[in-house]
C-alpha cells in the first residue's frame, strides 16, 4: 500500500496521545537492524513526523547493540560492517557523546569469529534509546490490537535486557509470559532468525517483548494511570505526549 493511501485509513498519529495528524509511515523495526537491510512489508503504522524522527537515532544504537552482542544462532548473519558504521554515524546525531571504541576486538559468536566494536553496554545512551524504543513498540502494539490511540493518560514501564553468553537467562525468563510469537516475511525473507515479537494483553494492561538476534530484548508494560501507580518501576517509564512524541514520566503521575 502506498504511503498516502495508507495514511488515508489511518489519518492520527498512533504514538503522542491521538491528536496529531499522521503524515509519515513509521517501520517497525527499522530496516538498519537487519542484514543487508532486509526487512520485510508488515509492522508499519501511522506516525507524525515528529514521532517517525525522535527514534531514529535509537534505531542506530540498537543496531549497533545487536551487531555487538551477536546471535544465539548459530549462521545468522548480522549487519554487515558499512551499515554499523552507518549506524554510529546515525547515533551520534542525537548522541554526541555515544560512540564506538578506537579498538576492536575478535570474538567468537556460535562458533564464527567477528570483529567488532567495543563499547559499554550499560551506557545511558544505550538505555535511553532501547527504553525509548520498547515504548513505541508497545504504543505500536496497542494501536494494532485495539485500533485506538492510547491516550496521554497511559504509562509505559520499559526495559532492556540482553544475553551475551550462553548461560545468560534474562530474555527467556521475560518470555515465558508470552503464549506465541510472530517475526515478518515477504517471499524467502523471513525475520524469524533475527526478529520476532510477543504481546499479551492482561486486563487493561498490555505487555509487549521485541527480540532481535536472541541477544537483545525490548519488554514494555501499558496500562492506564490507574494501573501504574502500583507497578513496580523498571528501568524507565515513558508516556504519549501531543506534539513532543514519546516523553519520559513518572508512574504514579
């Protein structure tokens, strides 16, 4: 569907709250995440451009996030070199300060050896952005399900967690809430190995979890105030803002 067509059934931007005009197509998740930028049709929604372009740099951080920490599968390829250097370019757009080590290091991923950057996982740019990004997956989400904007009203609690070896267990902790899972395809492109989604609606209360490489997941929790004022925080709350996008909030106001 063409982009103007598809803003003409779906005319409000799904990510500020339900008063902004949609003027963009916002692709989630971007194709900068996926080798040799394969991503295909499916997961698109309705955006301002103020909302498509708060994300964009997040986009880049989480691309380079996943190229460093690898893949639990053995054989999946990542984003090949010239889109991660694309990708810290992008990244310092927003995030002067975030920027891939001078060294680099060898290391073996399932049994391939890669050469990557090294920088601190647990730097604030890191968990602002993936955050940041978990809540428009789960604003994403509650639109698709209910065909509703969520209002300025909600609350999104997010985090971010990762595996780096083998024995790491958060991700498939966080999982076993979520019945099933789904990841894009489009002839032989199939997102399965680097890319899938999980949600599951309890109450008023929608949880979403966007995996991508079995190394890196995106977990949000949506619900009304009233909900979240006995949530127990996480690493960053979020909320729908009219004219600003995603901004950072409290739980309990």
């Amino acid at each position: 569907m063409k982009a103007k067509d598809f803003i003409k059934r779906h005319p409000i931007c799904c990510f500020c709250g339900g008063t902004e005009p949609a003027t963009t197509v916002e692709h989630l998740p971007a194709r900068i995440v996926f080798p040799r930028k394969h991503r295909p049709k499916g997961l698109e929604f309705p955006a301002c451009a103020t909302c498509n372009a708060q994300t964009r740099s997040d986009d880049s951080v989480l691309a380079i996030v996943a190229q460093a920490l690898g893949s639990m599968r053995p054989g999946v390829p990542l984003i090949d070199e010239a889109t991660l250097i694309k990708a810290a370019r992008g990244a310092q757009i927003s995030f002067p300060g975030f920027k891939l080590a001078g060294r680099q290091e060898l290391r073996n991923v399932n049994g391939v050896i890669r050469k990557v950057g090294v920088f601190d996982v647990n730097h604030p740019t890191v968990h602002l952005a993936l955050c940041r990004l978990a809540a428009k997956f789960a604003l994403a989400t509650f639109y698709q399900q209910s065909q509703k904007v969520a209002d300025e009203t909600c609350r999104i609690n997010t985090l971010w967690a990762h595996n780096q070896n083998e024995n790491a267990d958060d991700i498939a902790e966080i999982l076993k809430i979520f019945p099933n899972s789904s990841s894009l395809k489009q002839g032989s492109w199939d997102t399965a190995d680097t890319f899938y989604f999980r949600h599951v609606k309890e109450g008023d209360v929608l949880l979403t979890a966007a995996v991508f490489y079995e190394t890196t997941l995106l977990y949000a929790q949506l619900g009304p105030l009233s909900e979240a004022k006995a949530w127990t925080s996480m690493q960053m709350t979020w909320g729908p803002a009219a004219g600003q996008g995603i901004i950072r909030m409290k739980l309990d106001a």
